[in-house]
C-alpha cells in the first residue's frame, strides 16, 4: 500500500471524535480516498467512503457509513501490509513447493 494511503486512512478514521465533528472536512477527506484506494484495488474501502462521503453531504447519519468504512480501511491496511490473514496464508502457501501447496 502507498504510504500516501495509508496516511489518509490515518487521517480521516484516526481521531473519530474529530471526524465526526466535521462533516464538510470528513466528506472531503473521503471523497480523497474514493479514487485513491479504487486505483491500488481497494474497491470495498473505495465504495464505502463513497456512501461516507454522500451521508455527509446529505445531512444524513454518518456514523454508522463511517464505522464501515473504517473497518475497510483497517482491512487494506492490514492486507497491504502482509498481516491479514487470508493474504498471509496464501503468500506462504505460494512460498512451498507446487507438490506441498494447499490452495
């Protein structure tokens, strides 16, 4: 994952409390990560912050749009850097030979 990413991730569900307080800047930040995470193939976080963005604008609730989205965002970050644990069974079933692989 970029670390540009990641510090979106970082600075749009890092202080909850601060984010919600402020929708205009909470629909900014994620209309950001929108194209940002769909690029690096995070499409799940991409369409999530997308519905985040449009509560936002709305006036509609946002906390639960943003808890989902966070959630994703923790995934993408977890996934890209090697610790989810889907990913890490696959990687280190690909690390044995093609006779031992499980998957």
């Amino acid at each position: 994952m970029s670390s540009k990413l990641r510090r979106q991730i970082e600075e749009v569900f890092g202080n909850e409390a601060a984010a919600l307080a402020d929708r205009q800047q909470l629909a900014r930040q994620a209309h950001q990560l929108v194209t940002h995470a769909a690029l690096l193939g995070f499409s799940e976080l991409s369409q999530l912050c997308i519905e985040l963005e449009e509560a936002c604008t709305s006036g509609q609730d946002v906390a639960a749009p943003f808890q989902q989205a966070k959630a994703a965002g923790q995934i993408a970050d977890r996934s890209a850097s090697g610790t989810h644990p889907v990913k890490t069974a696959v990687l280190a079933d690909l690390a044995r030979s093609p006779r031992q692989r499980r998957l």
